[in-house]
C-alpha cells in the first residue's frame, strides 16, 4: 500500500470490523461496526462519516441500503433478512419452552448467544443460550433444563453451550478475540443485570472493543416476563435436596458429557464445579486464522492486532502440499458460520 493512500486509524478499524463480520456472512448496520471496533474508542458520528465520505473505504466496502459490506457481498443483505425472519420464527415456535425455562429453580439469567444472539444461525434449527444459575446450582440447572426440554420434545432444539453459575462468569481462560464477540453479542431475555455482572467481572472485553457497552445493546427481542414468586417457591421446595441433585447430575452427566466429547474428538469442553461449557467443536482458531489472513491482505495486520490474535491461532502442520488442512477446506468462508459451535448437551 503506497504511503500517501494508508488509511487513518478510525478507517482501518472499520474494515476490521467489516472483515470479521465477513468471516460469518453478516452485513452489517453503521451502530454495530461502531461496537464492535477493536480497541479504538470512537463516536458513532465519526464512524457514520467516515462510511459515507472516506474514499479510501469506499474502495474496499458497499452500502447496500442500511448495510455494509466488502465490495461483492452484496447478495448477503438479502440473506441477513432471511436469517433474521426465520430466527424470529424459530423463537415464535419455541417461546412456550423458553418461557418456562426462565422459571426453573436458580436460573438469574437466559441469555441468546452466538447466531441466535444476531439472528444468524437458523441453517442448525436449534437456539443457542447462555445461562447464569445461582452459586453451586449451575449443574442443577442444567439437569433440570434437560429434564424439561425432555419432556416438552423439544431436547434438539435448546443448544445451552455455556453455563455457569454467579460466581464463575469471568472467563477461565482470560479471553480472546472470538469470546470477547461472544460476550459482546449476548441478549438476555431475563436476568440482565446479570449481565453487567458479567461486563464488571470480564473488563477485558471493554479494552478489546471499547464501545461495546452494554448498556447500549440493542433490543433484539423483548424481554420475557417471569414470576419471581413462582420461581423461589420452587427453590424453597429443591432446598433440601439441592446439594445431592448438583453432586449427582454433575457426577452422571458429567461423565456422560466427556465421553462424547472424547467421541468427537475436536471438541471445546470445560466441565468445573460452576462451569460447563459445551462447544462440539472449537473453531475459534480456524475462525482467528481466517481473520488475520484477511488483515494480512489489507496491510491492516499491526503488532497490537497480532498479540490479540495469537492466543487463538490455528496450527498449521508443516510441509509444502499442506496449505490448509483438509477440514478447513471443507468448511470454507460459509462453512464458518455453519460451524459456529454448538452445544454438546445438545445432544445428551
């Protein structure tokens, strides 16, 4: 890139933004390239000037209607739409389930998380939920959630891929570039002060993406009503018995989760007291691997940019006829998305 066409700094961080969004075929609108900048603070007024008046932008990027994209993408606006009218649907569909799982004992908070969470993963036909259960309760939680989903048929439908409980919200392993996404893009249908408990215990993610407040998430969906009252009773009810359904779910199902996790092999599976994270697989290093190509190409690839992404990045084996392994090719850009992770207890 000659020196006199090099973007300022506000410029590059959009087509940052705009390249990750890419990675998952997402358009995006002007106030969510604004939150999902990475580590620039900037006003939502500048980031909308510069979309309209940069020339160097305009070289890389389209507007298409209220979304923008990389120059050829326009076809995904179209797509969004779609994605976004059948996750409404899907939830329609299910809103009696999820409604009732707000009401099992020591649930605070139901969050839609991954595709869900930006209405961009019908093509798996299930929803993704991240869940915040009381201290000591999170396996509890979980085994009532399957209990319920099991009797209402709907077990392939409810993908919990993350539960803790309020005391385990911080993420273990310190963060990194495709979690602080995830955490950034969580919509709680109840329990949102949970939420900003988990913003306060994951300070992180503000240094990463700076204006991703949540307290300017924008509402996706209305929250659900709960009845507190109805919730507690059934809490006072599990008292006595609590601590041998937490030792026991976590003892049974636990085995039965690592067992097929050790099945499949490639999966992303945390399994603590208070913790349960239940990804089939762990694309966070193919997805990181793709994206710093990506700034590579674009000279947007700064030394700062490449210790965030290093943590993640996927391991390539060496020799010459090995440019990419034969899953990563398989999966391709719109593999990506297909393969956002899912949930292990899925599956139980």
């Amino acid at each position: 890139m000659p020196p006199d066409h090099r973007p300022d700094e506000l410029s590059a961080a959009i087509l940052r933004a705009l390249l990750y969004a890419d990675l998952f075929d997402f358009p995006m609108h002007a106030h969510e390239i604004h939150r999902q900048l990475l580590l620039m603070q900037a006003s939502l007024a500048d980031v909308q000037r510069h979309l309209n008046d940069d020339p160097w932008l305009g070289d890389k990027m389209e507007r298409t209607g209220d979304l923008y994209h990389l120059h050829g993408r326009g076809a995904l606006c179209a797509h969004r739409a779609r994605q976004e009218h059948g996750t409404d649907a899907l939830i329609a569909q299910h809103i009696t389930v999820l409604r009732l799982l707000t009401l099992i004992p020591y649930v605070r908070m139901v969050a839609f998380s991954g595709g869900t969470s930006r209405k961009n993963s019908i093509q798996d036909n299930d929803l993704d939920l991240f869940i915040v259960a009381e201290k000591g309760r999170a396996w509890t939680v979980y085994a009532l959630m399957i209990t319920l989903a099991r009797v209402l048929g709907c077990r392939e439908v409810l993908c919990a891929n993350y539960l803790v409980d309020r005391v385990h919200v911080a993420v273990p392993d310190g963060g990194d570039l495709f979690t602080g996404h995830e955490l950034m893009a969580l919509r709680p249908l109840v329990g949102e002060a949970w939420l900003q408990h988990m913003v306060d215990n994951n300070r992180w993610v503000a240094q990463l993406m700076p204006n991703a407040s949540s307290r300017e998430r924008e509402q996706l969906w209305r929250a659900l009503p709960v009845e507190p009252l109805l919730r507690r009773g059934l809490e006072l009810g599990l008292w006595p018995q609590w601590w041998l359904v937490e030792r026991g779910s976590r003892a049974l199902l636990g085995r039965r989760i690592r067992n097929k996790a050790a099945a499949i092999g490639d999966a992303d599976v945390l399994l603590r007291p208070g913790i349960l994270k239940l990804h089939t697989s762990d694309n966070r290093g193919l997805i990181v691997t793709r994206y710093r190509d990506a700034l590579e190409r674009f000279g947007l690839l700064e030394r700062r940019f490449d210790e965030v992404l290093g943590k993640r990045l996927r391991k390539r084996k060496a020799g010459p006829n090995h440019a990419e392994t034969a899953r990563d090719t398989a999966v391709g850009r719109q593999g990506v998305r297909r393969a956002d992770p899912t949930a292990v207890a899925r599956h139980e």
